[in-house]
C-alpha cells in the first residue's frame, strides 16, 4: 500500500522515543491567484520536502527503469497525501482581519520528483472569493510543529494577475523560537490538528491592495 506523507508523519510521531521536534522540514514556493473580476481565485502551493523525508517517504514504493518513482506511484501518491491534508486545513490559513476566508477543497494538485527531494504542487480555490481591495493574510504552517515550513530564499511568494498598486509583506519565524528541545515528546504528541501551538512558527504574507 503506498505510504502517504502524513500518514508517513504520524508512524514518525508514534515510533517510540523520537527526536526534538520538527521532523520534516519543508520549503515553501506560493502564487496568489487574481482574477480579471478583481477578486482574488484562491492560492497555489509549491511544497519541497527535504531529503531525508523523501527517501523515506518513497521506500518500497515501485519505480521505473530510471529508478525514479513511477508515474503512477506520484498520482497515486499526490491523491492519498491531499486527502490526508484535509484534517489540517492544509496547513494554509487565510484572514481578511480577523475573518477567515475558507477555502475549497485542492485542485490540480500532483507529485514531482528531481531524483532528490518531492514537491507537493497543489491549488486551493477561494470558498467565496474576496475582492482584491484590502488586506489579506496567509499564514502556513503545522498546528503541531511536526512540519517546520520555510519560505524558499527566492521568490517565495508571487502575485498572478494582481493589481499594480498591490504590495507584498513577508514575515518569517524567528530562529530562535525553534528551540524546543526543552519541551518533552509527551507535550508535542498531544498536540492536534486544533492546537495553537504551531502558529508561532507560522510563514505569514500579507498583501495589500488599495
């Protein structure tokens, strides 16, 4: 049976005495989607797990003759994982204030392979798509801390369609605040999809459009 990443992620969670937490790490690559009606279409993840993941998430898994995982393998893959992320909201949490702005379930997502690492391409359409005028927040990351997302160094985050007067603000995590190791395992395994915990670590883009 293939293994899906999150599923992947709780056998790492409940495998006896584990390491500080994260466990995975991932780069994160986000195009916000405007449409000519001047409402905002939804977001479009890119999502780069880090190697040591990647390896371990494709054990057993059939390849092809290149040694690369099938194609088959990365469709069936990509479905299990997405169905796997509903739980968490999809580690995506956007706001216009302090009004969530909920989002439909992922379209046109798939798996790729560069022979090292796996990257996640998914699309999350807006509910109910805001208007362009205003402020909007994207915050991602794992209510857990068992994933720790990073924005990628370049390009991290970019607007397609968008009007030219709308800005772009990044917030990055601090560092400092990945220090855990103080915490116990115990603490971090109780934690749920529903916890609080992880926002402080939270990637967060703010776009403005007057």
């Amino acid at each position: 049976m293939l293994k899906p990443l999150l599923a992947v992620l709780l056998l790492l969670a409940c495998a006896g005495p584990a390491l500080a937490h994260p466990h995975v790490w991932v780069s994160v690559t986000t195009e916000i989607d405007y449409a000519p009606d001047g409402t905002v279409r939804g977001v479009k993840h890119d999502w780069t797990f880090d190697e040591g993941f990647s390896t371990f998430a494709l054990q057993g898994l059939e390849t092809g003759p290149d040694g690369k995982p099938s194609e088959k393998t990365l469709k069936d893959l990509a479905q299990v994982n997405v169905d796997s992320l509903k739980e968490f909201d999809y580690f995506t949490y956007a706001k216009r204030g302090k009004e969530k702005i909920p989002f439909l379930p992922p379209k046109d997502y798939y798996l790729t392979y560069d022979g090292t690492a796996l990257t996640l391409h998914f699309t999350l359409p807006f509910q109910k798509p805001p208007a362009a005028a205003g402020t909007m927040t994207i915050d991602v990351y794992d209510p857990t801390y068992f994933v720790a997302f990073a924005l990628a160094d370049t390009d991290p985050v970019k607007l397609a369609g968008a009007p030219a007067t709308c800005t772009i603000d990044l917030h990055r995590p601090d560092p400092a605040l990945g220090a855990t190791t103080t915490l116990s395992e115990s603490f971090f395994t109780a934690l749920t999809s529903s916890s609080s915990f992880g926002s402080q670590f939270a990637n967060r883009t703010t776009v403005v459009c007057p």
